[in-house]
C-alpha cells in the first residue's frame, strides 16, 4: 500500500533548561578479570570511557565501561504553526506548548550482572487547547544475568514509546502534535541462552527468546479516535541454534537453524524457520571464499505455508585488510535471486559503512 505522510516543520524555541547531575563511579576490580556479558559489551550511544576529557559543562553519560547515574530536569518552550497536521489548504492552528521533562539514565555492571537503564517523562501543556495536555514516556532497559559463567546466562530488555500507527496520515516527529496518529507501544523479551566450547570443533549457541508487543493509548490526546482497533498485541517465540568452526582455520564452517512464531491476540499466526550449513576457505592472507547451503520455510500463493520446503543457496568471498573489508555474495531463493554486497572502510577519523541487499521482489540498499 502507498500513501502520502504530510509533515510540518515547527519552530522550536528552548528558552531555559535545568539539568541536575549526580555520578556515581564503582571501583574497578584490580584482581579479578571482568568483563560484560556477551549481550552489553558496551553502552549504545555512550561514553564508554575517557569522560575525563570532556569539554568543560559537558556531563559523562553511563554506560557498561563507565557505570554512573545522571538525572536531570529539562524545562522548555515549544511553539508550532500546524498543531494538527492539517493539510495544505485547510486552517492550521498555532500554539505554544510549555514542556517539563524530567529524566534518568543509569548504567550497573557487576560480576554477574550488567544493564543500562534510561526513563523519560514528558509534560505537554499547551497554551490554546489545555484540555489536550499530555504525559508520553520513554524507556530503554536492558540486561543481562549471568547465570553459570561463561555457559548459562539471561538477556532482558523493555521498551516503552510512541509509534505512528498508520502511515497513510498526516504524522509528526515530535509527540507533542495533536495528529491523532500516534499510540504507546511497549515491547518486552526475555532470552535464555546457553554458551558452550566444543574446543577444535567449534563453538555452540543455544538461545530461547519470548517477546511480547502491546499497545495503548494511555495519556494520548485522541479526540474520540480510536486507532487501534484491529491492531491485536503480538506474542512472539524463536528458537536459535548454531555451532562455529573455530576462528583462523585454513576451512571453516557453521550449521544453524532458526525457527520463530509470532502470534497475534487475534488474526492469523506466522511461523518462519530455517536451516543453514555454510562453508569457507581462506586462500590468501586478505581473501576469503564463501558458501552456504540450506532450506528455509515457503510461503504459498494460498496462504498457507510448507515447513522448510523452499531450498536455497549463496557464494561469494570476503576481502580485508587493515582498514577494508568488503564482502560479495550471490545466491537464490525461493522467490528469486539474492545478492549482498557490503563495504567498511576504517579510517582514523572515518569510519565509512555501505551495504547493498537485494532479494526480489523488493529491493533495499543503505549507506
């Protein structure tokens, strides 16, 4: 389906802001070799470390390397020419909309557990239309509980946000707009997984993840609108396993097999699954060859779906060096040719990604 998103651009005018630091640092362990679970090796979008030489007012942000809390309050005042989204041609309404947005960020790592945490709350009060004021929330946690070291751990995460819910009508960037297209949209997972050495056969991994998705409009101006009808909560269950040759052998190989159901509250379920064996021979320092092997699920033109009852194939090769790595492969599937093409260049101060997918009928490419 194809529709048109009208957008507005809104002058934004932030006349004063508060922010209240606190830094909690823990000592690192001198006698004990710890390191972060494999799910939070690092902290996405953080300073991991060197916050010593920020710039002087700039507060270092937690994360797995560098544990903290910051809390703070932000006060400012938004002003928008087109409060609804109305279309060109139709009356537009302006407003000034006064926001107060208090926030935590937090980062914990310890011997058996990591996690960051990170909460907004965002109040709207609008100057023109008072009985639109709003709350929106924002989280991002996540975790991961060390179990049995080394083998048995437990990966966890929580989202809470706003979502445009249709993309056929008129949607702003900003939760403030009074568009009647936006709804919460939480998401929860929980990821047992099993880690274990097979020393010159390889490495295995054995992950169970459960997730869940639920939506609401709670605290969401919607004038009489509901726009969740017919959008069910999803409950979603995947199995993942997969056995690695070790690193640096002249022949490589993997064997995985993924399989994953999503299950709606209502409508109909869909089951995916896949089964791969891949294969490489390093014939240079810098060049790699590339190929895989397996069956993946078919989806037929009557809705139904056979198991594992499509094959498919890719071949390519792996080039590197010290600042390059280029990747090519060219295969089929079961509704026509694949091909990935991919590119990283690492520069001191440049670090250059390119990636190209295409995978008829649809074809992606990001850079």
């Amino acid at each position: 389906m194809k529709g048109k998103r009208r957008c507005t651009l809104s002058a934004l005018s932030v006349l004063s802001s508060i922010v209240l630091g606190s830094w909690v640092t823990r000592a690192e362990a001198q006698d004990l070799n710890l390191q972060a679970p494999p799910a939070l090796n690092s902290a996405p979008g953080g300073l991991a470390s060197g916050s010593e030489n920020l710039p002087a007012g700039v507060i270092p942000q937690p994360g797995i390397d560098s544990p903290g809390v910051v809390m703070g309050v932000t006060l400012g005042e938004l002003y928008t020419d087109n409060l609804t989204l109305a279309a060109r041609g139709t009356p537009k309404q302006t407003d000034w909309i006064t926001e107060i947005q208090p926030f935590i960020k937090s980062a914990y790592r310890g011997p058996r557990f990591s996690g960051l945490f990170d909460y907004t709350l965002t109040g709207y009060l609008y100057k023109g239309q008072s009985r639109h004021n709003q709350l929106a929330q924002n989280l991002d946690a996540q975790g991961t509980l060390t179990i049995v070291p080394q083998h048995f751990f437990l990966d966890g995460s929580a989202l809470y946000g706003r979502e445009v819910i249709n993309q056929q009508l008129p949607a702003g960037s900003g939760t403030f707009f009074l568009d009647n297209n936006l709804a919460n949209v939480a998401v929860g997972m929980l990821s047992p997984y099993w880690l274990q050495d097979l020393g010159n056969v390889g490495n295995m991994t054995l992950r169970y993840t459960r997730g869940r998705v639920v939506y609401n409009d709670r605290g969401i101006s919607t004038a009489g609108r509901n726009l969740l009808n017919g959008i069910p909560d999803v409950t979603s269950n995947a199995v993942q396993f997969s056995v690695v040759s070790p690193k640096y052998q002249t022949w490589g190989w993997n064997f995985g097999y993924s399989e994953q159901q999503i299950v709606p509250d209502f409508g109909q379920s869909m089951q995916f699954a896949m089964a791969k064996l891949g294969a490489s021979l390093q014939v240079s320092n810098n060049t790699r060859l590339l190929a895989d092997v397996g069956k993946e699920n078919k989806f037929l033109p009557n809705g139904t779906v056979q198991q594992l009852g499509a094959p498919f194939w890719d071949a390519g090769f792996d080039w590197s060096n010290t600042l390059n790595n280029f990747r090519l492969l060219v295969g089929h599937r079961f509704f026509g040719r694949s091909f990935q093409l991919s590119w990283t260049h690492q520069a001191a101060l440049l670090t250059t990604d390119l990636s190209y997918v295409e995978q008829p009928p649809a074809t992606t490419s990001s850079c």
